[in-house]
C-alpha cells in the first residue's frame, strides 16, 4: 500500500523537475488549490531545483549544438503510439535523478514554474537584475552555494553534504558587515547529501558576507565559533 505522504512528495518532485505527462500536470495544478500540503512540497522541490541549477557551473554550449539537434530530430521517425507510465511509478530517488539530469543540461539557469502563489525568495532574488551568486567549498566536505540581490537586501544559501553536528549543536548564518560585525540570521541542521535551501530572514546590507559558524542548539546571539565559511557578497 502507497504511503499517502510518500506519494504527495513524489507527485510534488515529479512536477517540479518535469517528469509529469501534460494530463498529470494539469491534475496536480487543480489540487495545488485544494492542499497546502501538495503547495508547499511543490514550491520546496522547485527552489532547491533552481538553486541546484545555480550551484552547477555554467556552460557555454558550441554554435553547433542547435543546429545538431534540429537536424536530428527532422532526420528521426517519430513515433506515434508512445505511452508514458504514471507518475506512481517513478520513485523519490529516479525523479531526484532527472532533477540532477536538468542541472547538468540547464547549466546554472533557474528553473521557473508557473503556480498561482508569491514567488518564493530564491525566485525573487534570482528574477533581480542584480542578483549575485557564488559556491562555496567548506573545508572538511560540503559546499555552500549564496545567493543575494542588493537591490531586494535579500539572500539564501543552499548547503549540500555539510558534516552531521551532534543534537547539542546546529549550524547558524550570519550577515557579517565590513567592520566584522555579525548579525545573527536563519539556524539549520545537516540534510547529508540531500541539498537543501535556507532563506535567510535578515536584511542584507551592501557590502555585508554571509558567514556560517557551529552553534549551541537554538543558536547564539554572537558567534561563539570561527565561521566554517565566509563568502563575500561585493
């Protein structure tokens, strides 16, 4: 028997990456309406699709690729009777797949979807004209992608396979201007090597970096430990 909640974040995955029939779409979009639930899977899988998109290198395909593409496809048979399988029968780990697929393809380009609610912050922040983005290794593994927009004074950080703390410990994100003062912002736990986005809640000033530090748990009002990472945002 299908776990109702494992089936809301497969159909949530499946539409966020593109792995859905144009039928199952229109289906999902008419619940989207009806369950908070389905929205919010929906809009946390497309934000971290699209900061995923921006944690990838970009890459400049050759003048060729198009022209490769058209002709293939005038020279290839295309058939008529194809049938795609439900979206039940994809599971969470074959649609994280595709969304890693679009990343590589998409090059650093964020995805856009188109629902009936307030963009999200990445999606504010990446739709700004000038939006900055920067990844970031952090010693010992894992890597911080930033994102910011000066003009929004808003920014968020997409953290990918930071060290697991022990329960007495989290991590925490900082503002940290150019005299070295911290502003305390958003606190969040390792997801392992599942990405996952944090919307930072502070305004950002120009100039400041976004620092990250090991806290207690519940976080501090001024860091207590050197910033694993500082990435600057001038």
């Amino acid at each position: 028997m299908t776990d109702p909640a494992d089936d809301v974040t497969t159909r949530a995955a499946s539409y966020a990456v593109g792995a859905m029939t144009a039928a199952e779409r229109r289906e999902l979009e008419q619940e989207l309406r009806r369950s908070p639930r389905l929205a919010t899977e929906v809009s946390e899988f497309t934000e971290t699709a699209a900061m995923l998109g921006l944690a990838a290198a970009p890459v400049a395909p050759p003048s060729s690729l198009r022209d490769s593409i058209l002709n293939t496809v005038e020279a290839t048979p295309q058939p008529t009777n194809v049938v795609r399988g439900p979206w039940l029968r994809r599971p969470v780990a074959a649609v994280l797949g595709a969304a890693a697929a679009i990343v590589l393809v998409a090059g650093g380009t964020t995805l856009a979807l188109q629902l009936n609610r307030e963009p999200s912050v990445v999606e504010q922040i990446t739709a700004a004209a000038d939006y900055g983005r920067v990844v970031s290794d952090v010693p010992g593994g894992g890597s911080v992608t930033a994102v910011w927009s000066a003009s929004l004074g808003r920014a968020a950080i997409l953290v990918d396979d930071l060290d697991q703390l022990p329960a007495d410990r989290i991590y925490q994100a900082w503002f940290i201007d150019s005299a070295g003062n911290a502003e305390p912002d958003a606190t969040f736990a390792s997801s392992g090597a599942q990405p996952s986005t944090v919307s930072l809640t502070g305004e950002m000033d120009a100039g400041d970096s976004i620092g990250i530090t090991v806290e207690p748990a519940g976080g501090s009002t001024t860091p207590t430990t050197i910033p694993i990472v500082v990435i600057p945002t001038a």
